[in-house]
C-alpha cells in the first residue's frame, strides 16, 4: 500500500463507523413508545384525557348485535362516550371489515344509561 492510502484509511474506516451509527441512531429513535402502538397504560388510548376500562359483549345469537359497558364515565362523560365508539368500531371492523355500525343507544344519543357497570352503548355492525 502506498503512504497515501495509508494515511486516509482510518478516515474511510471512521466515516463508515460514523454513517452506521448515525443509521442505527436513526432507526432506534422512534422506539421509545411505539413498541405499545404509541400508546400508553397497556396500549389502551386516552379519550378527553382519561383511560377507560371499557368492555363489549357480542349476541351470541348475532355477533354484530353488540353492548358496550365503559366503566367509571364520571371521569368524562365525552371521554366515555368517545371509548364506546371506539370499542364498536374496532368490533366491527375485526369481524365484519367495515366501521359502520347502526346505533340503537350511541355515542350520540342524548342521555345514555348509567348502571353499576358503567355507562351502557349498544349496536349493531352493518357489515359489508
């Protein structure tokens, strides 16, 4: 090897050093939150900034008939309101490939119930 290649071989080995760890550095950054989807408290998202335990119950007769029962909406009640749409859709879309769905008592409705179980949604998945 000649005393010019000598010379800037260190260089060459330092800058590929350089160019992988920038690289690593660069694909490591986003996993920080994103091994839970983004998403905090057991991967469950926050709606109007509370956590909801909110729980759905399928017709065994007819799985696209649902209940959704979001406990403790004291905390808000938009915040429950937006958990059992949430919890519907995400139904729907699982077993029928569609995010519509025909509320009987909804998100939207006026006064929703309120149980020892919680705040009570039910619908139906309109399917394909």
């Amino acid at each position: 090897m000649s005393k010019k290649a000598l010379l800037l071989y260190p260089a060459k080995v330092l800058a590929r050093g350089t160019l992988l760890g920038c690289a690593a550095l660069l694909a490591l950054s986003g996993c920080t939150e994103q091994v839970k989807g983004g998403l905090r408290n057991g991967g469950r998202p926050a709606f109007d900034g509370a956590y909801f335990r909110a729980k759905l119950s399928a017709d065994p007769a007819d799985a696209r008939a649902f209940t959704v029962a979001v406990s403790k909406p004291e905390k808000s009640l938009t915040g429950a309101r937006e958990a059992a749409r949430y919890e519907g859709v995400q139904h729907c879309i699982k077993y029928y490939g569609d995010s519509m769905i025909d509320w009987s008592v909804g998100p939207d409705s006026a006064t929703p119930p309120i149980t020892d179980a919680g705040m009570l949604f039910s619908g139906t998945c309109r399917g394909w």
